[in-house]
C-alpha cells in the first residue's frame, strides 16, 4: 500500500477501512471491475471531510459509490480510494410541514419511500433498481423513473443538498426552502454530475400526497403515433392525474409474457401501460378511463380490475429487462427525444441497424410520456461481452438517428465511461468548455471520478 494511503489509519476507524472482498467491485453488467488501492466506508459526514481533504493534499484519486446499480461505468474504479457511501444511510427528518424528507446519500431509494409511507406521504421516484440503488447515486446520475410525467426527474424532486467538495470544505443547504433567488442555485451542478464534483452526502426531498385513487389500462396501438395521439388525448382530458404512460413494443411484450409464463393484455404493434392516480378518493376515475378509451374507439384493451390486475400488467413492464437476458449480452442504449420524433426517430434507426446488421434483434420501450426509450439491441450469435467489440458501430448508427431527431444519448443513465466519447457530438463546444471551467474549479487536481463524464478525445460523429 502507498505510503500516502497508510494516513487513512491515523484518522479513520478501522470499520470504515474495507478489504476489497467486502465491496461489490464489478459494475451492474459485469463489464467492468474496479480495482481501487483502498476501500473506505465513511461512518459520518466527518469522516468524509477528512477523507477529501486528505486526498487533495496527496492528489488522490475518488470514486463515490453508493448501490453500484449504474450501466454506464460510472462508480468503478482505477487506482485511488473507493468511497463507499452506504453507511451514511440514515433518516435525518421528516417535514410535514414542508413536505420533506432529508436523508443521508447512502439510503436505499426503497427504505426512502417506506419512510415517507409511514409518514402518510408519497416520494414518486421510482426505478428497478429501488430496492438497492441510493439516493447519492440517483442525485448524481439524476434518474429518472416510471413517475418522471406527473413529478419530474431527481432534480425536480432535490430542495436542498449537502456535499463535501474535493478540498473537504463541506457546502450544506438542507432547508427546505421552497423559494430562494440568493444567486446561482448550485445543488443543480451536482444533480447529474456523477460524483465529479464533490460527494453528495445527504438531501432534502420533496414529498407529495399519497395517491388515494388509481385506474390503470393496457392499451393495444397500431402504431407510434397512434401513441402519441392517444398521449395527447389522455393529457387533454385528465390533465395532471396522467401519472404513467409507457411504450412497449410487440417483441418486448412477447419477451415480457413468455419469460413471467403471462398471456398478452393485447395483440398489436405497440402497447401503452397508462396509468391515472388522483390524491382524492374518486370512486369515478375508473369508469371514467373506461368510458374516455371507448369514445375514443380505444376498444384493444384492457383495464385493470383489482390491484392484483394491475400488478400482473406492471409486471409485464417492468420485467422486459429480465427476460431479454436470454438474447444475450445487449449494446443498451438510453435515449430521449421530443415526444413527437419519437416514430420517427424508431423507424429510421431500426432501418439503419438493419441495413448493417440484416439480423439484428431491437427490444424497445419506455417512457413515451417524456420522450424517453430505452433501445437494446442484440446482434445474432453473440451472446457474451464479445459484442462490445460492434459498441462503436451500433451506437454510431443509433445516435446519428437520435440527434437527427433532436435528441439526447443520456436520458436518465448517465455518461460515466462508455459515453464520454460522444459527448463532443451531443453538446456544444462553449458548453463542454463551461463544464471543464467548473470542473477546474472546485477540483483543480482532477480527483473526482478522473475518466468519467467529460470527453477526453474528439469523435467523429457530426452534429
């Protein structure tokens, strides 16, 4: 071990010093392995300041960890101190008042919306991975979710923030103040900045009414834009109580229903789970869905009974993940674009994958509410990591497509290490030189997360 590393045992507790076996070091995918000097696990905010002052001394490099359910590279790493943030996992208040929560970066998203639960409250976030990613993690990638159409994404949901920076100089804002022109509003240069900024450790979160009511329908669609149309008719009619509003094609459906052993809600090209939630009892809301989608001639569908129905229809959604392991190792991508490109933007990228890959299989679908997909590809034969090596040409042809049609590569995964490199395509010259500024700033010695988020190399993807 590095002399300059030894110095963690003068101030640190021996608890919050791991061995390498005690932290989970492959990524989410097992594409990556992480191979850090040293792990710690800070018990206190305290001991994270001095973690970070010690390591800007030294010029370390940090890694914040938190779930380690990231797809993009982001919490692994190369050399340095791996800071593992689970045990800052505690419940600091519950606001009613204000309708808050503050929680330490280490709180399991899950333990966060039981607590508001128990609270008589709802925290919306709401991702696959809720039962082991943290709160930390999903600030800095700011995630996104099933609720992002009636709430918003994690940056829409943070009042407030507590971060050491790189030198240890702990910045903390956690009051719920839902007003504030004090200046710039610097919690949003964290939110989404994959811990290359500073280290969140801890939030102040907003809470909403619990839903009282909800009707949810499985609706079969012809095509894209019969979505799109349908979306905006829902929104039209039922304004804000629209909580859900996801995209599944054919395939991903027959992936979903033969891997849960399920019969199919509905026989078409595409299918819309579309879910309403009011914060009133509405013994109406129901029959209302019922009557909106037959006046629409919505007559391919179906609607949920009882709640065990409507968990056997969100099962169908939210196990597409699981069950497409069977193809194999997929080149993932996590998309975004306008609401109305998005037909546009899956038929012209399915014919160029094919055009260069006439087998390609294309498992499709998310969250056509906000313009989000999440588009998985898998190349015939290849079902290990060795499909990486066709990475750069998929994703050429995918993100072509996606800024043609005005998107985004990012949605809600982040950047982390396999996207970088397409940064330059995606975002302005005067904006990537904005972000290396701040960058420079708050972390001179480049010891935040070194290798992730911004690009090092130019690539040759127009914009």
């Amino acid at each position: 071990m590095p002399a300059d590393l030894n110095a963690f045992h003068s101030f640190l507790k021996p608890s919050e010093i791991l061995s390498l076996s005690d932290v989970q070091l492959a990524d989410q995918r097992r594409r990556f392995t992480a191979a850090p000097d040293m792990v710690l696990q800070p018990h206190s905010v305290e001991s994270v300041q001095k973690i970070m002052r010690h390591c800007f001394e030294q010029k370390i490099p940090v890694t914040p960890q938190g779930g380690n359910t990231g797809l993009c590279g982001a919490a692994v790493a190369q050399g340095g101190v791996l800071l593992n943030l689970s045990r800052l996992n505690r419940i600091r208040e519950v606001n009613l008042a204000d309708n808050s929560i503050t929680v330490e970066a280490g709180c399991i998203l899950q333990h966060v919306q039981e607590a508001a639960d128990r609270a008589d409250r709802l925290f919306p976030l709401s991702l696959a991975s809720e039962g082991s990613c943290q709160i930390g993690g999903n600030i800095a990638c700011n995630a996104g979710g099933l609720n992002v159409l009636r709430y918003g994404s994690m940056r829409d949901l943070v009042l407030g923030l507590e971060t050491v920076l790189p030198d240890g100089t702990l910045v903390s804002h956690l009051h719920p103040l839902h007003k504030n022109t004090t200046g710039y509003d610097l919690r949003h240069l964290f939110i989404g900045s994959e811990g290359t900024l500073g280290v969140i450790t801890a939030a102040t979160l907003k809470l909403f009414a619990k839903p009282q009511t909800t009707a949810t329908a499985w609706v079969g669609v012809d095509s894209i834009d019969d979505a799109v149309s349908l979306l905006t008719d829902v929104q039209t009619h039922f304004a804000e109580r629209l909580c859900s509003f996801e995209l599944i094609s054919r395939f991903a459906l027959s992936l979903s229903s033969g891997f849960l052993q399920t019969q199919q809600p509905t026989d078409a090209e595409w299918h819309i789970l579309l879910e309403l939630t009011d914060s009133l009892p509405d013994s109406g809301l129901h029959d209302a869905l019922a009557e909106f989608l037959f006046e629409h001639g919505r007559e391919n569908c179906i609607l949920a009974q009882s709640e065990q129905e409507r968990q056997t229809l969100w099962a169908l959604r939210e196990n597409i993940s699981a069950a497409q392991r069977d193809l194999g190792t997929s080149i993932k991508h996590d998309i975004a674009v306008p609401i109305g490109e998005v037909a546009g933007f899956v038929h012209h990228c399915a014919a160029d994958l094919v055009q260069q890959f006439p087998d390609i299989k294309i498992v499709c679908f998310g969250h056509l509410g906000d313009g989000s997909l999440h588009y998985n590809t898998f190349l015939p034969n290849i079902v290990s990591n060795e499909v990486y090596a066709y990475e750069d040409a998929v994703n050429q042809a995918v993100y072509r497509q996606v800024l043609n049609h005005h998107g985004t590569i990012a949605a809600e995964h982040g950047i982390g290490m396999i996207k970088k490199h397409w940064l330059n395509a995606v975002r302005h010259p005067a904006e990537l030189s904005l972000m290396r500024a701040v960058k420079a700033h708050l972390d001179p010695h480049n010891i935040m997360n070194p290798g992730k988020l911004l690009p090092d190399i130019v690539n040759s993807l127009s914009k």
